[in-house]
C-alpha cells in the first residue's frame, strides 16, 4: 500500500510541474484570458457618437479586428475593461432593416444576469429556452468556431443598429449581431 501511495504522490508531483511549465514559444498559460473564457462583459456597448450635422460621415467600419497579437480576427469584448471592439458605426447602412422587429422583441433576458445556453441550428437559425435567431449575413464569417448545440451566449441590445441585438459568446469573448425570429 505504501509502494502504491508512493507512486501516486510521484506521478502528483510530476503532473504539477508540467502543468506549470511555459507552453511552446516560452509564454505561460494566462491566468486570466484577454479576450472570452468565461468573461462576461457587465453592460453591453455604448451608443456611437452621430456625426455632428454638416460633417463627413464616419468611415467604413475596420476590416480587421485582431487589435493585439493573440485576440480574434472577429468583433471582439476585452474582458479587462469591457471595451467592444468592432462595434459597427451609427445607422450602418449594411443592417438597415426595412421592418425593425417585425418577429417583436426578445423577452427572454437582456445583459450579464442572463446567460443562455446554445441548444442547436447553425448561424441562420438558432435557438435556446424556444427563443430563435439569426445571425446578420454580414457577421456569419465571425461564428464559424462557435459550437452552435452548447456554447453560453448572452445577448444585449444594439444601440446603434435600429433592430438587432448583439450576441456575446462566452468562451470565445466574440459577438455577432443577430436578430430576433420569435419563440415557440
């Protein structure tokens, strides 16, 4: 028994030390991601500033996201200051809706208390707690790594985009914007 406890405090100890080692290219595993795992962000984005009249319209949106080395190539949350990053400009003319709400509006819970589970579809129909929604065409190129029968999503309001809501993926930290189809 003792020979047998021996080896299990062994192999404890050499489980520890791997475990703490630097991963590959020297850096240690983060103790507290940048970007998703786990992070949900506390409110979500503020409204854009409107251009003042007889000003130029603000520019197109950016086309690249990854801010800093190792944050996703997709609209983003910092999970240290709850900055969104890639939050589309006031009124983008790419999710104008002639009908806002037409499938009314999403009841289901809106902001951080309100973590939802994915319980299946794929980004042109998806559901959880028989509320369904999809996902704008022009954000499906950002959840192609979302695991649509279980990854925690929490959704928030769009402030500027008449409509949509904001879908906030948990564990990758990245958002898309979705719109409401109703519930069963």
């Amino acid at each position: 028994m003792k020979q047998l406890l021996g080896i299990l405090a062994m192999s404890l100890m050499f489980s520890v030390a791997a475990y703490t080692q630097p991963q590959k290219g020297g850096a240690k595993p983060a103790a507290h991601p940048e970007v998703g795992g786990g992070h949900v962000p506390a409110h979500g984005p503020t409204a854009a500033k409107a251009p003042k009249p007889g000003k130029a319209p603000a520019a197109a949106p950016a086309t690249t996201f990854a801010d800093k080395a190792g944050h996703p190539e997709a609209p983003h949350v910092h999970a240290k200051n709850d900055e969104w990053v890639g939050n589309a400009r006031p009124n983008d003319p790419r999710f104008h809706l002639d009908q806002p709400w037409e499938h009314g509006h999403f009841t289901g819970g809106i902001g951080k208390g309100h973590v939802w589970r994915l319980a299946g579809g794929g980004p042109s129909r998806f559901w959880f707690g028989g509320f369904y929604f999809s996902v704008s065409p022009v954000d499906i190129g950002y959840c192609g790594d979302w695991l649509w029968d279980s990854d925690q999503i929490v959704i928030y309001d769009d402030p500027d985009q008449v409509g949509w809501y904001l879908a906030y993926n948990v564990r990758l930290g990245t958002y898309v914007h979705v719109m409401y189809m109703g519930n069963s």
